[in-house]
C-alpha cells in the first residue's frame, strides 16, 4: 500500500477490505481485469496557503499536473459476476486496494517526441503538502465518484477552484442529463513538475483477488489462489500535458 493510500485511511478514510471467496466448480480461471481508463493530465498554477514547520500559514505558488482517470466499476463487476456464473461463491464487487500512477518526461517536437523512462509519482511531495495543508478544498466532483483510495483530496487555493481540475471531463453534466454512475474518479495531483516541461501519466491498481484462497482443484489454474491481491494492466497514457512557464506577476 503506498504511503498515500495509507494517509487517506489515517485521515478518516475507510479502505475496502477483502472477503471470503470460494469455488464451487472446477475450471474456474481468473476474471478479466479491465484498466483505468481516459486518463487526462492538466497542467496548473495556482497560489495556496500552506502550514509551515513551526505551524504558521505561509502563501506558496505551486505548479502541478492533475491526472485524472475513470475506474470501470460497473464494467470490472460484470467480469467479476461471471465467475459467480461458473459456480464461485464471491461477491461480484470491485474492492480497490491501492494505486500506481507513473509519469514519461516527453522533450523533443510534436512531430517527432521523445519519450523518457516511466517512473513512479513523488507520492511523498503529495503527502506533504496535504499534511501542510489547514484544511482540504471543497470537493468539486460529484459524491458518487468518489473513492477514497484514489481520489487524491485537494489542497484549497486562495484565488480560483478545482471545478475544472478536480474533476474529469466525461463526468460533466450536460443538457441536465446526469452521467454514469458506473465509474469512480481517479485523481492525484503532481506537484514534483517545473514550468516548461511536458509529463505524460498512466495508472493501474491495485485490487482484491476475489479467488484467494480456492482450493487449487477447483480452478483451471491453481495459481489463481495465490495473493490476495491482483494488479490490473496499465492505462494507455494520457497526452502530454505541458506545463506552462510562470510569468511575472504569478
């Protein structure tokens, strides 16, 4: 469990625990797995009120890249009811343990990019700055959306909102019509970002494996019962969000 994950559960935030899962049949194999999907990167600057060491609030401007992402909930339940169908006695419900979110500097031109190595997100700056923080932004997205073991809470700035940034594009009510409720909101904010430079982001969690523990003779592979968690694939990486260079008055 990364470290964020475990502050969102200190912070008062009840992560999803596993249940017993049993086979009834043999040939059970293990369930599809679906990625995290539209991930987006947007860059932004904004200027927020930050507890100091000594406990003092000190206005510091930051820039950052807000990566978002949809989690197919309803979708992954359906993979997941269908071991139910082959005779396994497990809850059909996604329970998400844990994240990995990496970043690819991007240099070169639009015609011909550069792409660097895929390396893990400064989870530990995002853990500071939260724990700096004296409170947490109201949340821009909607209640339905949220899951706290992936939807990073936000700092609140002193000028603007997360309307735009704390949220995900496809989430957007339009014409009165409510979205989806099938999905969740994947969400952190990279603060280890520097004005000119272009980042690229993609995401996979981590979750529960709804066939731990089956005796190896029901399962088509026996392997399926070792670990009590599965890692889903990668998301196709978000376009390059290139972060803008600070001007003089910010």
């Amino acid at each position: 469990m990364t470290q964020l994950a475990t502050r969102l559960s200190v912070l008062g935030l009840t992560l999803l625990v596993p249940l017993a899962a049993v086979a009834e049949e043999t040939g059970i194999g293990e369930p599809k797995w679906l990625p995290v999907r539209d991930v987006v990167g947007t860059p932004g600057r904004a200027t927020f009120s930050l507890n100091t060491p000594t406990g003092r609030p000190r206005s510091r401007a930051l820039t950052f890249v807000a990566v978002r992402g949809l989690v197919p909930v309803a979708e992954q339940e359906v993979e997941l009811g269908k071991l139910v169908g082959k005779g396994a006695e497990v809850q059909a419900k996604l329970f998400v343990q844990d994240f990995e979110c990496e970043r690819q500097r991007v240099t070169g031109t639009a015609a011909k990019p550069r792409y660097g190595k895929w390396t893990p997100v400064d989870v530990e700056l995002a853990i500071r700055i939260l724990d700096a923080s004296p409170k947490f932004a109201k949340e821009p997205a909607a209640e339905w959306l949220i899951d706290p073991t992936v939807t990073m809470p936000l700092p609140p700035a002193l000028q603007g909102s997360w309307k735009v940034l704390g949220t995900h594009p496809k989430t957007t009510e339009k014409s009165g019509t409510p979205p989806a409720t099938g999905v969740r909101l994947f969400r952190y904010v990279d603060f280890d970002v520097e004005p000119g430079q272009q980042w690229r982001y993609r995401v996979r969690l981590e979750v529960v494996n709804p066939l731990f523990g089956v005796p190896a003779e029901r399962l088509a592979d026996p392997e399926s019962s070792k670990g009590r968690t599965r890692r889903t694939p990668w998301s196709e990486p978000s376009d390059p969000a290139s972060v803008p260079r600070a001007t003089r008055r910010q």
